[in-house]
C-alpha cells in the first residue's frame, strides 16, 4: 500500500498512533535513511506529481486565482529537486530525540533528566504551497512525530502524488508508511481532526488569518499558532540612512508574498524630511505602492503615493503594498507597534544604542531585530534547518519552529531504592 487508501479519519488516527510508537524509538539511523529514500522517491514520482500539480494550477488559473496565489501552488522541476533536498538536508541535522536539556542529582542520591521526546501524532492543517507537504512530513518524521496532512483543496492532486511517494520511501526503508497519512474529505473532517483530543496531540495552522483563527477558535486539540506577519519596520532619528533604504527594500521586496515580510515603515520625524523622498523613489522603482497618512504623504510629494486608511495598517498586505507613518518619536513608534503588531518580526534601524536597546526590551515579538532585514527570521536563516512554521505564541515554542521545536520532554528519574521522608 503506497498511498492513503480511502477510509476514516478515525481509522487513520489509530494507524499514525501506531507508527508513532514505531518512530518514538527509531534511531537516528533508521530515519535519516527513511528521508533519503522519500527524496530518491520524490524524484522517482516526478513526472505523476507535475503532471498532478499541472491540474491544479490549471484549476486555479481558471477559477480566477490571482497570479501570486497561483505561484504558491506551482510547482516546477527546480521545486520539486529542493523538496527533495530539503529532505535530505534534514537527515544532516542533529536527532533532538534524545537530547538531555538538563539534569542533575538531588542530595539522596536520585538522579533527574529532562530529555526530548516525541509529541506522537502532528496534524497540520494548512493552505496552498504543494512544498509544505513534503518539508512537513520530513520534520516530523525526523523529530520522531507521525503526521496527518490536512492540505487545501486547491493543491489536491499535488498533494495526493507527493503523499503517494513518500509512504513508498517510507515502505522501502522500513518504517511505517502510516507515518505520513494525507486526511482528504469535506469540512466536517476538518472538524473531526480539530476534535481529535486524544488521538492527535498537536496541531499546527499554516496559512492566512482565516484559517489560523478558525482554528485556534475552534480546535479542542493543542494548538501552536504559526501568527501572521504585520512586521514593521521604525527609522530612528539616528539611523544610518542607507542601511534604512537597504534593510527596508529587502524585506518589502525581496519575497513580499511571505509572513516576515514587512508591512508597515514607521519614520521619526526628525529625520523624515531627509529619509522620505530617497525611500518613496526606491520603494516606487521597485514597484510598490505606498499607502502613506498625511504626514507621511507631505513629506513624500509624489503623486504615486496613495492615501492610506487606518485598516492597511491592521494586517498582512503580502504584495508589494506597504503602509506608511511619520512618528513623533521612539515612543509613538513603539505604541503603534503595540496597537497592530501580531508578534512576528519587529525592526529597528537606529545607531543610537538606546535607542535600540528600548526596542529589544519594550516590543513583544517572536523577533526584534535591529539593523537588519526581518527576511532573517526563518528556520534556515538562523540554522535551524528547515522549519515547521514561525510561532507567535508564547507557550512552547516561539519564533522559527525547528526539529527541537516539534519535541516535548519527559523527566527521567533514576534511583537506588530511595523512599521520600
């Protein structure tokens, strides 16, 4: 049996708790060889998995999709060829199964560990992006987990083919092909795995606002949030103004489709007159649009800025749109970063070292980065490898998630026949 047959969700929780307990003790060995064989069948599979991703994008391009959403489903020879490398990458990183994160032994001799174990069974529901399925089965599989895949339906033939070859690596290297199951169904399923208390220990959202609300709002089982991105990015009155106008272009425009991209410029005053115009010219040569309030708009005099509402500084553009304000001062910019922040990435680009220090300490977010582009915040960028998602929350993991990250830990404790007085 190389894919999911068709069946219950309730069958397949049963089978993945299963392979859960098959991977919970597998070695290192054992899985990094099951990653090389999932790549080499990846590979294998390329021809069904493009001809599948090519109905999909069809279905996309005919239902209206827009073109950026469409590039997110698509997949191509040198997509598919860094799937499989993510995957072998992956055998590269450390096992965090295992790994001791303290230990000590009490004064009656009884010896304590906390070691990293498995979660058990991961779902991940998420949107779009075909490459998710194969980067989210490789983490879980490494870091001990079976996975349920709960993919949308526009990436559905994708996802399906892709699924189809990693269960035959799974099978050629000996471990449960169950380890990676494919849920497929209505609405209803999704709410059959979000109650799945019991049978799924974690779920993980990917995706939109709409979809990480819902089912944050309506899971019954664990959830890490992977947040949205409102990132913002604050000139200080002492920055360094082409460090400004060079962080501020790669993170609008770099990849502007992904959540560390920023969304939002907040300029001092004191330095706006000069910093303004340099960063409407840039932003505009690399064709954004700047939706700017009337200060901002003053001091830009262009007739390509547009004016700005006070919902475009609320949420994700995920275009080459960006929101724009001047501020009065480090104070004003960290009270607007505290009205419509998400917690994702927050910048500052200032040589003033209180300044920077002010923001380090005062902004809540997964990262605070100073003087350098949110497009950092990433599982690779930071060497981690690949990554699960970017969590906002502040229970369990936070920021880029890693192979550690999809671990829980369980205390060992060992003795000689001590009994407590």
């Amino acid at each position: 049996m190389t894919t999911t047959e068709q069946t219950t969700f309730a069958e397949q929780g049963v089978r993945a708790r299963e392979a859960s307990r098959v991977l919970a003790t597998a070695s290192r060995a054992d899985k990094d060889r099951a990653l090389h064989a999932m790549a080499d069948a990846l590979l294998a599979a390329r021809g069904e998995v493009l001809t599948a991703n090519r109905a999909d994008t069809d279905a996309a391009e005919a239902a209206g999709t827009a073109a950026s959403l469409v590039d997110r489903l698509r997949l191509t020879d040198d997509r598919l060829d860094g799937m499989a490398s993510g995957l072998r990458q992956l055998a590269g990183l450390p096992d965090p199964v295992g790994d001791v994160v303290r230990g000590w032994t009490n004064t009656n001799g009884v010896e304590v560990r906390q070691v990293r174990v498995p979660f058990g069974v991961v779902a991940i529901i998420y949107e779009a992006r075909p490459n998710v399925t194969a980067d989210a089965a490789g983490i879980a599989l490494k870091s001990g987990n079976a996975v349920l895949l709960r993919g949308s339906s526009s990436a559905a033939n994708s996802n399906a083919a892709i699924v189809a070859a990693l269960r035959t690596g799974l099978a050629e290297a000996g471990l449960p092909e169950d380890a990676v199951q494919l849920v497929t169904g209505g609405r209803e399923v999704t709410a059959e795995l979000m109650a799945a208390r019991g049978v799924v220990d974690v779920l993980i959202p990917r995706g939109g606002a709409g979809l990480i609300n819902a089912v944050v709002e309506g899971s019954k089982v664990p959830v890490i949030e992977t947040g949205t991105g409102n990132c913002h990015l604050y000139v200080d009155a002492r920055a360094d103004e082409q460090t400004a106008l060079a962080v501020l272009l790669n993170a609008k425009t770099q990849r502007p489709s992904v959540c560390n991209a920023v969304e939002t410029l907040l300029v001092h005053r004191d330095i706006a007159d000069s910093f303004v115009p340099k960063a409407i010219a840039a932003l505009v040569e690399h064709g954004v649009t700047v939706h700017a309030e009337p200060g901002f708009a003053a001091v830009a005099d262009r007739d390509e800025v547009v004016a700005a509402v006070e919902d475009d500084f609320t949420g994700e553009w995920l275009s080459l749109d960006l929101s724009a304000r001047i501020v009065d001062s480090i104070d004003d910019a960290l009270a607007h970063v505290r009205e419509h922040s998400t917690g994702h990435s927050e910048t500052i680009i200032t040589d003033d070292q209180t300044s920077a220090r002010r923001w380090q300490a005062e902004v809540d977010a997964a990262a605070v980065l100073v003087n350098a582009s949110s497009r950092f915040v990433d599982g690779e960028e930071f060497g981690f490898g690949a990554e699960i998602g970017i969590s906002t929350q502040k229970l369990h993991a936070r920021g880029p998630m890693g192979l550690p990250e999809m671990t829980s830990t369980k205390y060992l404790v060992t003795g000689a026949g001590q009994v407590r007085g």
